[in-house]
C-alpha cells in the first residue's frame, strides 16, 4: 500500500476535485433558485396580502358610506315629516294668522329654524327671518323663490356663513299663499357618521394589526392627499418615505425601495377603489434574505455532508482497490535487478489471476519480462555471432594488409626513385590497393586501384584484382597490355557485374619515362622537381573501367 500511496492520493484528490467541481454549480444553481423563490415569495406574499387587506378595508368603507348615506336620508325622511305637519297645521290657521302661527312655532324649534316665505309678486320672508344668519337666509330665499315659482316642495343641503350646514326642506302650505322652509341641522348626523367612521378606522387598524403579514412585513393605510398614516404611532415610515410612497403610486408603480439606512425596505403598493387610501406593505430586505441565509446553511451543510461520505469512499477504495497496485509497482522497482537469463521471479507476486484492471496491468507486466527474456537471449546470440563476424573480418583484414606489398629497403633507398603508400579502408576490409614491384631490372610497375562497393565483397574482388596483376605483369612493356589482359580475366569470372578502376604505370629508372595506362581512373598529376607549377596529366579520352567488358581496349600514355 505504501508503495501506491501517490496515485492513491492523486485519485483520491482527482475524485475530490471532481465532486467539488460537480457540486458547485448545483450548489450555486440552487442558491440562485432559492433567491428567486425568496423574491417570488416574497411579492406573492405581498401582493396576496395587500389585496386581501384591500377587500377587508373597502368592505369597512362601503359600510361607512353605507351608514352615512343611511344617517342622511333617515335624517331627510325626519325632516320631510316635520315639514308636512308644520305645513298642514298652518293650513288649519286663518291666512292673517298664518305669519303670526309660524313665528310661534319657529321659537319652539331653535334647533331647526323655521322661516316662513310670502309668494306672489311681493315674494318676501314673512316669520323666521329676524332670527336666521343672512347667508343662509339669502342662500334659502333665492331657492325659495324657485320652488314657489313651480309650486312645488324641494330638498337641499345649505351652510351658514359658519360653515355649518343645513337640511332645508321647501313646503307649500295649501290654499294659502305662503311657502315653509324647515332647517335641520347636520351637526348630529355629522357627529354620528364621524363616530362611524372613527370606529371603522380603529376596526382597520385592529385588523392590519391582526393580519399575518410576510415576516418582519407591516402594512399601512396612507392618505394619499394628507400623507397621514393611520398607523403613525407605530409606523417605521417617515415623511419622506410616504412622499416616495406617493410619487410611486402617481406614478403607477406596484412596488417601490424605501432607503432606511442599513437595512432598506421593500414597499408593495395598492390603492383602494373609491377613497385616497394606500395600502403600503413594507418589509425589511433582511427579513426578505432570511430564508435564503437559511438555505446557504442547509446547503453549505449538505455539501459538507456529500464530501464527508466521498472522502470515506475514496479512502474504502484505495484500501481495497490499490492495494494490489503497491505488489505491481514493487516488482517494476526490481526489474533492473532481475536475472533474465533464469525464470522470472516475480510471477508469484503479481496479482495475475485479477480480472480488473489491476490484473491486466500485472499480466502485461509479466508479458514484458517474457518478452525481455526474448530479447535479451536473442541479443546474446546476435552479439556471440557479431563477434564471430568481427573475429573473422579481423582475419580477414590481415590477410588484405598481408596482399598489399611492404615498401622494401631497395625500393626506399633506390637513387631513381622515392616511393611511399598506405591505405586506410573505411571498413575493418575495403576494395582499395596498390602494388609496386620490379618487372625487368629497370622497370618498376607501380598500380593503383578502386573496387566497386564496400566491406567483404570489395575486398574479395580487390584479392582477385592484385593476383591478376601479379600474374600478368611479369615481363610487361606496356601497361595497356596489362589492363587488357586483367579487364578480360575479370570480365569473364563475374556474375555480380561488379568493376575496379585500375591505374597501371611502368617506370624506366634508366629513361626516367613513365608510361601508364587508366581503365577508368583519373589521370596523374606531375610535380615537377624543378620548382615548375604541377599539371594534371589529361588530353585524352577516359576509357572503360576493368571487369565490365571483355573486349575493352586501353592505351599507353608517356611522360
């Protein structure tokens, strides 16, 4: 296991790195999806309410409209049957009498003034009017005179130059000519629908208390002309807020940020049908991110959880699974200390028999050593018959030094002549060579030569090539006898098409003429010993190299 231990733990950090990698967009996939179901809980939360708050409130409004609508006609109804009797009692009385009956009976009503009008061509108030406020009395006298003009009774709200208001009832008093106005005063009604309606406010404010708003959410009734907040002794909204709130809702808009500071405020607006009222729900942002805080921690903790339980699989499968990994990576560390020339010790370790990947790693491994035992005997054969060869190509490279002559003492030290060779083969064997010896007395024959090719085929050739030379040569006088003679034996004896250059050249020590002739070779080149610039030896035409053809024919040259 210990021997393992770095790709277990590269495997174990390759699966850690990929289950992060995989969480963390899930996870921040997730956080996202709980951002927006936050948001979209939030407005669904918050429109839901305000329009539930919305009902409940134009409920209350329409019964306070109700009652209030009620309250004045009951109060109209009361007003039109006190009308009538007043009116029909004047009726009874004679007409000179009537004024005087209506003073009496307006000082018995000095809650509901009664004046009493004249119609005719000298329309005029004629009882009642001493008592009343001029701008009431003006504002009754000009519908009076309406009313007796059709000759009919008439209803109408009126105010004093106080402000306070009136119920006027107009009545024609019948066969007479007269016309009764009956004030009631609204103060009452007034009075009574003010308490109505301060009992529906504080039965609005009792139930925005009592309604579940989103958590941390409160809503408010605003006056959209006033700017006043039903709820101010508890409301977190200032004056700028409720401005903001008002430009929002002029503007349409169903929701509006309210700056608070550290902590803003959503505000979710209505309005409610038939009055100024705005309904503004408003909510702290923190209250809002809540739950989704609450999400990263149930997130943050599951994927905690999932890379506690990769971890403790990872290490349960690098226990069991690389285990047998340690045995393989042992036995390659002792390859190189292994005899391949013996059978391989290492097959009892392996887990050869596994059928995963491990094993196919372990017979793959034995299948290497059996193959480097392979190749390792057929390198000892290659090399124990490479070194036959080597031992032999040495003989057989003495022997070819052995062909080519020696310069001998006479032929160093001779008064006609300085001679001197060597020849360095490419290969242990090659195809050059020279001779040079006495043919006659005075005659040296000196040659030179080039087998085609290398190695041990030239070297056989060029063995041919010097002991044709060496036979033929005895007693010549001219070199291009020679080359014939050499180029037909050749020519005959070679079924590879194989060819030397030859340069075959007798020296006269007593003439000092040199006469040569070149089967295919270049030309000599003279040096002169007097101090005379060296020429090259050409002029004539090359002629064919040695071996190819028998009937080649050669040329002597002289210097």
């Amino acid at each position: 296991m210990h021997s393992g231990s770095t790709l277990y733990h590269k495997f174990l950090g390759f699966i850690l790195l990929v289950l992060a990698i995989a969480m963390l967009p899930l996870m921040a996939h997730d956080l996202y999806l709980s951002w927006q179901n936050a948001q979209m809980m939030a407005n669904k939360s918050a429109q839901a309410t305000l329009h539930a708050a919305r009902e409940h409130i134009s409920s209350h409004l329409k019964q306070s409209i109700a009652i209030e609508a009620g309250i004045l006609q009951s109060t109209k109804l009361e007003m039109r049957r006190a009308a009538k009797t007043a009116a029909d009692l004047l009726a009874f009385a004679d007409h000179d009498r009537i004024a005087q009956a209506a003073t009496l009976l307006a000082r018995t009503r000095a809650n509901a003034p009664l004046i009493l009008f004249r119609t005719g061509r000298n329309f005029s108030p004629a009882a009642g009017a001493d008592s009343a406020d001029p701008a009431l009395l003006e504002a009754v006298s000009e519908r009076a005179r309406t009313a007796a003009a059709l000759g009919k009774a008439d209803d109408f709200a009126v105010a004093d130059s106080s402000g306070r208001y009136f119920l006027a009832c107009l009545k024609p008093i019948k066969g007479a000519p007269y016309l009764l106005c009956l004030l009631f005063p609204l103060d009452e009604a007034g009075n009574f629908a003010s308490l109505v309606k301060e009992l529906h406010r504080e039965g609005i404010v009792a139930y925005l208390k009592s309604l579940a708003a989103y958590p941390g959410g409160t809503i408010h009734v605003i006056d959209a002309r006033t700017l006043e907040d039903f709820r101010e002794e508890s409301s977190p909204l200032t004056p700028r807020m409720r401005f903001l709130i008002q430009q929002a809702v002029q503007a349409g808009l169903p929701y509006v940020e309210l700056p608070a500071g550290d902590d803003d405020f959503h505000c979710f607006l209505e309005t409610v049908p038939g009055s100024s009222w705005i309904l503004a729900l408003t909510a702290s942002k923190n209250s809002i991110r809540r739950p989704f805080l609450r999400m990263l921690a149930r997130q943050t903790a599951l994927l905690a959880a999932i890379m506690l339980l990769a971890i403790l699989a990872a290490i349960q499968i690098g226990a069991v699974q690389f285990r047998p990994l340690g045995e393989i990576i042992a036995c390659v560390r002792d390859f190189p200390s292994q005899d391949f020339t013996k059978p391989l010790a290492i097959g009892d370790r392996l887990p050869l028999k596994r059928k995963d990947e491990f094993g196919a790693l372990a017979r793959a491994l034995m299948d290497m050593g059996h193959m480097l035992q392979s190749t390792l005997d057929g390198m000892l054969k290659a090399t124990a018959a490479k070194e036959r060869m080597e031992s032999e190509l040495d003989m057989a490279r003495r022997i070819q030094e052995g062909l080519l002559p020696a310069i001998s003492p006479e032929m160093a030290s001779h008064p006609a002549f300085e001679l001197s060779a060597s020849v360095t083969p490419a290969r242990l064997v090659g195809g050059d060579f020279y001779d040079a010896f006495f043919v006659a007395e005075t005659k040296l024959l000196v040659a030179l030569g080039d087998v085609s090719g290398k190695g041990v085929p030239a070297a056989l050739f060029m063995s041919s090539a010097v002991t044709l030379l060496r036979g033929l040569s005895r007693g010549a006088e001219s070199p291009a006898a020679v080359l014939s003679a050499i180029n037909k034996e050749l020519a005959a004896r070679n079924p590879e098409n194989m060819f030397v250059t030859l340069a075959v050249g007798l020296f006269d020590t007593q003439s000092a003429v040199f006469t040569f002739a070149l089967a295919g070779h270049p030309a000599p080149i003279l040096v002169p010993g007097d101090g005379a610039p060296c020429r090259l030896l050409d002029g004539f035409a090359p002629e064919l190299v040695a071996g190819v053809m028998e009937d080649a024919c050669y040329h002597d040259h002289a210097v």
